[in-house]
C-alpha cells in the first residue's frame, strides 16, 4: 500500500457529529435505554400498587421525554464548551496513513496507531471516525 497523507482541521460541527453519532449509536444509546427502563419500572410499581391512571403515564412519558431532551441538551452545551476550550482540539492536524498504521500530527502532538488497536469504525455522512478504545475516536 503506498502510503498518502491528509490534512484537516476539526471543526465545532465535526465535534458536534461526532456527538451526535455518540448519542444515537454510542454509548448514549444505553443512558436513553437506562432512563426508559427506569420509567418502565416506575410504571409497573404503580401498576401493582393500582395506581395506575391516564394521568400517570401522561406524566410518565411527559418525564421521559422531558429528561431525554435535557440530557440531549446538556451532552451538547457540554460539548460545544469542551470545544471551545480546548486549543488542542482547533489545531491543524496532519494523518500519515501507511500499511502499518497511521500518524496523527499535530501542532503540539504526535500520535502512532498501528491498524491492530483500531477497536471499531464508524461513518457518518460527513466523518470516518476510527476508535482505539471504547471511549475515543480519531479522525
């Protein structure tokens, strides 16, 4: 494989897409999967007790969708914050790809990847992201 190399910089929308490919199929999906549990459990224990009413799953699923957003909300107002406040992150970088792995250049790093600790990959539309570890991402 003959090796090429990319140049890019991250922008707040690049990070904002990887938030949201996060959410939706990342580990974010399990918080949205606990908080509908936990609303399915607290249902049944009214459910059991016959307290059940209109009233109640009305205020159940209003609950529901109501942390969701916020939750949603906070990860991104969070993130735009993360993004803005760390330098290290708007650098120009540099991608070295070859047949035994990859390089990451930066102004102030320089990371080795061998293509063996490439746990997973992901596309989204506009982003390939290449994850090391079950909680990063290059790309």
């Amino acid at each position: 494989m003959k090796a090429f190399e990319l140049h890019f910089q991250y922008s707040e929308t690049d990070f904002n897409e990887f938030l949201w490919h996060y959410v939706v199929k990342g580990r974010g999906r399990r918080m949205m999967w606990w908080m509908v549990i936990a609303v399915l459990v607290l249902g049944f224990t009214f459910w059991w007790q016959g307290k059940m009413t209109p009233s109640v799953i009305l205020t159940m699923g209003v609950a529901l969708v109501f942390f969701t957003l916020m939750w949603r909300w906070f990860l991104f107002q969070t993130g735009k914050k993360n993004f803005k406040m760390n330098p290290q992150m708007q650098e120009k970088r540099r991608c070295q790809i070859h047949a035994k792995g990859f390089d990451m250049h930066g102004e102030t790093f320089n990371a080795l990847y061998v293509w063996s600790e490439v746990q997973r990959l992901a596309e989204t539309p506009n982003l390939f992201l290449l994850y090391t570890s079950p909680m990063s991402q290059v790309k």
